[in-house]
C-alpha cells in the first residue's frame, strides 16, 4: 500500500465513544469483555445517533442483550469440517481457507465471532498446509479466502495466497469473502496493488468472486460504491450475502431497496440467510416463517435480477433452501447436503416459534 492511502483509525475502547452516556459505557464494557468490539472512524461516521434504533448502530456497537443466554459458539459445526488447520472441506467440490482472524470493523450478528477470543486459533497466517491439501485433492475447483476478513490482511500476503491457489490447475474459482468495501472502501480503491493482483488472477477461464456482506442500503455510500467499481473494473465478480436481521434489514422495503441497488450496480443478489442461533445473537433472531414472509414481500417490489436471491440456512448438515413457508409447513430443499442428500425436497412442520432448521419437528432425521 502506499503511503498517502487513508488510513482508518480504529476504535477498540468503548470509553472512545463520546457519541454514548458514561452510563451506557459502563453498561457496555461487560459486553466488550466478552465479545470484541472494533469500529473504525469511517464506518462510525455513518452512524445515526440521534436514532437509537440506527440499523448501522445495531450492525457494530455493542448491546446489552447480547449477554442474553442463547446459542453456541459454532452453531453450524465448523470445527467437523476441518481436514488440515486453516482449511475446512465440507462439500466435495468447494474449500474454505480461514487466512485473518481480523475484521475491519466487527459485525455484532457474526457467526464466526468465536474466532477473535484469545483461546482460538482457527484462523491462520500460513496456510500452506491448507493449500497443499487443496493441490492433493483435484476434485475441490473452488477455494473461498474467509476469516475474519481477508482484506484485512496486506496485499502482499493476500497476493501470495492467490497466486498459490493459482498454480493449482485445478483451481478454478478463487472466491474472498469480505465486508472491506463497507467497512473500509478506500483500502479497496485507493490500492493499486490489489487491483493489479485481481486483474492479473481473474481471468476469463479462472474468476476472482467477491463475497460482499451489504446489510442495509445506508451502506452503500459513494465510497463503497467507488470499492465495487474499482473490483469490476479489475475483473472481479461480485455477488452479496447477508442475513436477514431483526432490528437491521427486517423490513421488505429496506431489504427491497437493497435488492435493487445491489442490482443497479451489477452486484448479484445470491443469499439472503437465516441469522445462526449462535452465542450473543438473540436480538437478532426472527421466526423462520416472519424470515420467508419478508423476503418474499421484498422479492415482490424488485426486478427478475433481484428476485434471484435464495434464502437459505446453513446447517450443519448443508446449506438448506426455504423454497416456501404455508399453513406452518416449511417447503425446504438441500441446495448443499453434507450427506448426499443434494436437491433432496422435503416438507416439515413449521411451529410459530421456530427460529433454525433444528426448531422442525423431524429435522433430525437429515442431520446424519
């Protein structure tokens, strides 16, 4: 990077936040000490403060409710996944490389968020064992860079990594996962080396996909919509994930206007997920069939390019699409099965209450 890039300072003290009581402070520094807190000055900027209900608030500031008892650490069994450290292999065709155990900023909602307690070390900074177990197994054509952020490492190590997983042949799509453009959009567009490594490794055979995590469409500032134009003019795909978030994106309009941005702006809408009951994520979570209704409300004020999101839950046993929610019955699909039940369509009751595919009565029948 270059030295007159903007460099973001970062916040990791709660007591740095002038903009909250001292009374609040003090409320929050339990919650701190049990999950990590970091924001940089960027991302506070697009905080509403007058509004204690601000979506961008709720995405990184710390609550109290997140001390509520619920969830587990690694709701979707990563740790099973696992072949080498650094590397999970959990569906035939695809490889997860966990590279940075840092964020930009980080999300309260995370589903990785056991990865920045001092006692893990799941993500790493080598990882060659993983990549010579991707170059031993030729049937894995497609490698996700994850954490943590991958952009938050130096371009120079990312660099690296890609032209590793380049020289495997059989390597074809190389996918980052990264919410950088929302969090720090100028480490994207203000740094030609990065571009240059994109525009070198995807190529029209063998593309680089970025995985963006664009949560509410106040994110989309002309910042990050200069980082998207910057990966495309790179050669980069970009599709978007997100989950559906009480409190965040849980409105069909919001989430319809998401739908459209993203669309306008050549970002593949590709999955809407279910929130995972994962440690601290209780004010997060809505009922599956509040979930469905929602999207489908938002899918209906959009475009066929929209539309094409898929909402989804990633379970244990595979990645599981809610094709409908009716009469409490829930029209599920296997989109990835852990074991081999892939495309397999089925229907369980679907109570109020439930919130996660283990909520169905007879789900336990797919997790093996």
């Amino acid at each position: 990077m270059k030295d007159d890039m903007y460099k973001p300072k970062y916040i990791t003290n709660i007591d740095r936040l002038s903009q909250l009581s001292e009374g609040e402070k003090e409320a929050l520094k339990k919650v701190a000490q049990t999950y990590v807190f970091r924001i940089n000055d960027y991302y506070l900027s697009l905080i509403d403060w007058s509004d204690p209900h601000d979506p961008i608030r709720r995405i990184v500031i710390p609550m109290a409710e997140e001390l509520d008892e619920y969830g587990t650490w690694d709701a979707s069994d990563e740790k099973s996944n696992y072949v080498v450290p650094g590397c999970q292999h959990k569906y035939a065709t695809t490889a997860l490389l966990l590279v940075s155990e840092v964020c930009g900023a980080y999300c309260r909602y995370c589903f990785r968020k056991r990865l920045f307690r001092d006692d893990v070390k799941e993500a790493l900074l080598d990882v060659r064992e993983g990549i010579d177990y991707i170059e031993k197994t030729p049937h894995i054509n497609n490698v996700l860079l994850t954490g943590g952020d991958p952009l938050a490492l130096s371009t120079k190590k990312l660099a690296t990594i890609i032209e590793s997983l380049r020289n495997i042949e059989h390597v074809q799509i190389i996918r980052i996962g990264t919410k950088m453009p929302l969090f720090h959009p100028m480490r994207i567009y203000e740094d030609e080396e990065l571009l240059r490594t994109i525009r070198k490794f995807s190529t029209i055979n063998k593309r680089i996909y970025v995985m963006a995590h664009v949560d509410h469409p106040r994110e989309l500032t002309k910042e990050a919509k200069k980082a998207f134009e910057a990966l495309h003019d790179a050669g980069a795909i970009i599709v978007n994930q997100t989950p559906v978030l009480k409190g965040i994106n849980d409105d069909p309009d919001v989430l319809a206007h998401l739908l459209d941005e993203l669309s306008w702006m050549g970002v593949t809408p590709y999955y809407f997920f279910v929130n995972r009951p994962v440690a601290g994520n209780k004010s997060f979570v809505l009922p599956l069939h509040e979930v469905y209704r929602i999207v489908e409300e938002a899918k209906a004020k959009t475009s066929g390019l929209g539309k094409r999101v898929k909402l989804v839950m990633s379970h244990a046993s595979g990645k599981i699409e809610i094709l409908a929610i009716e009469n409490n019955k829930a029209y599920l699909k296997y989109h990835q099965s852990r074991y081999g039940h892939d495309g397999k369509f089925f229907i369980l009751d679907c109570p109020d209450d439930a919130t996660w595919f283990d909520d169905l009565p007879g789900s336990d029948q797919y997790v093996k």
